[in-house]
C-alpha cells in the first residue's frame, strides 16, 4: 500500500493517500479576514528610484513600494507566492492575500509604460472548494485599470503518473480533477499596444508557437534551483521573447529564485527583481552572476 503522504512546504509530492488537512487547515480556508488589509499604494508617497541606474538589480525588499520611476519598464512577468503553504508563504486569509495582489498590482500599473504587458502565472487552489484564483485575480487587476488580453494555458505535463486527486475512484459520486496546467494572464496598461519601437528577436516559428494559447514546457525541479516552486526559465524567456524588445527592462515584483531576472539577462533585456527573502535575493544574484561568467568566458573563447 503506498505510503500516505502531506501537504509539502518544499516543491510538491506524490498524491496517492494524500492527506491534505494541514493545506485546509491555512486561514486561505477560513472564514473571515485575520487582520484589515491595508490599502497604503495610493495614499502613501512613492519614493524616488535609489540608483540613477536601477535596473539590473534585485531589490531585496517588498515591491508593495518600488523605488523606481514612472513608465519605465516595458514588461513585468511574475508568479506571485500562491499562500499554500510552501517555505515562503504567509498564513494570509484569502482576503489578505488579495490585497496584497492588489497593491503591488497598483504599483505594477504606475512603473509599466502605456501599452506595456503584466503576464501572471497563476494556478487555482484546493478541492474542498476549488479556489479560483484567477478569477480572483482578473477582477482585482481589472479594478485596478489593467486591461485582459487575453490569456495562456501552462500544460506543464502529459498525464502525470504521481498525479492522483482521484476523489471517488471510478465513481460518479465525487471525482477529482487533476491538474496538469497552470495559466498566465496577459494584462495591459492602458491600452493594447505600446506606441514606441524596438527590435525584436523572435524568429517565425518561435513567433507562431508563442501566440497559441497553450504552452507545453516541462516544469523546473525545486532540487535543482534550491526554491520550493521555480518556474522555468524557458517559460520566463518565452514570455520575454513575445512581449519586449531587446535593451527593454523587465520586471518580477516576486523574484523568488530569479528566473524572470536570469531570462531578460540571457536575451539581452536589463531585469529588476523585488524579493523579501535574504536567502533567496541571495540566490537569484549567484543564478545572474553564474550566467554573466558563464558569458564572459564564452565571449573571451571567441575573441
């Protein structure tokens, strides 16, 4: 009999016998707000960028308050911490966490230029209720004045062998979806299309698998980047690719390990990340720096 297994706070495990208490248990699943949500981004004043050059940075502090300027990056991509219960997260009511989401999302809408793209990467919560969060999400971001897209379906496997949500076993009673995908939310500030000119470096065929509207590219290994829930960065580097130019600056107000940061390094974008753990400010920093070498090298081998 397979062994039972529980909610994990670092990367995710096998399903069969899963016991889920500890994830029901987090206030996401309480009735009520643990503390009154504090809607500071329009009442406090924004400080002034901190470095004349403030790109190619990663910021160790909450991107609530962004010190960096107005209509001044081209691009912001981001999954923020889903309040599940992985080593990073708040205990937060679901009332908490969304207005949390929200201030940042205001200050996300003050530093995009017109036209400039906000691409969430989000997945839905829970059984017992299904959590939908990016229904949670559009409301909110609309509310704000971010305008949809459109959005992208993340297949992140095939079928999942370990996947078992199974619910009733082959039984109408009470069956459970399996998720094999997450979504990425396309959001616009103000308008559709961005009024200036750059170069883009996506050829044909990158270009046309990129516009469909569903995406399969294998999940990134928690092990292997030292962070509970890593995206890849080919998922960071597509979004990039279709949505900047290059010499752009692009965004994550949750930088976590740096995956969105090490992409817009790689094809030639500046990055500015916002990341309240030390640990991982730490980690995204060697990722960066571990590519910038790694460059180095290559360019000196050629020379």
């Amino acid at each position: 009999m397979p062994r039972k297994t529980t909610t994990s706070s670092f990367g995710t495990t096998k399903r069969e016998g899963h016991d889920a208490s500890k994830f029901y248990s987090r206030n996401l699943y309480q009735p009520g707000v643990t503390e009154a949500p504090t809607e500071c981004a329009e009442e406090q004043e924004i400080p002034p960028a901190v470095h004349e050059n403030w790109f190619d940075r990663i910021y160790c502090t909450s991107s609530e308050q962004m010190a960096i300027p107005d209509n001044s990056v081209a691009l912001a991509f981001t999954s923020p911490p889903y309040n599940n219960g992985k080593e990073y997260d708040q205990d937060m009511s679901l009332e908490d966490y969304l207005a949390l989401i929200r201030r940042v999302a205001r200050e996300v809408y003050r530093v995009l230029v017109p036209g400039g793209r906000y691409v969430i990467n989000i997945a839905n919560l829970g059984r017992k209720p299904y959590i939908p969060l990016h229904a949670h999400f559009y409301q909110l971001h609309m509310d704000v004045g971010f305008l949809p897209m459109g959005e992208i379906i993340w297949k992140k496997a095939k079928g999942a062998n370990s996947s078992c949500a199974w619910g009733s076993w082959r039984s109408a009673k009470s069956p459970r979806l399996r998720d094999i995908h997450e979504y990425l939310l396309v959001l616009a500030k103000e308008q559709a299309s961005r009024p200036d000119r750059g170069v883009s470096d996506m050829s044909g065929e990158e270009f046309m698998e990129a516009t469909l509207s569903i995406w399969e590219i294998p999940p990134e290994s928690a092990r292997k980047v030292g962070h509970p829930a890593p995206f890849p960065v080919a998922l960071a580097a597509r979004v990039i690719k279709l949505l900047s130019y290059v010499d752009d600056v692009v965004l994550d107000p949750f930088a976590g390990s740096g995956s969105t940061c090490v992409a817009a390094a790689q094809l030639g974008r500046h990055f500015v990340g916002f990341e309240i753990s030390e640990e991982y400010c730490a980690l995204a920093r060697k990722r960066i720096s571990s590519f910038e070498l790694a460059s180095s090298k290559l360019a000196s081998s050629k020379a």
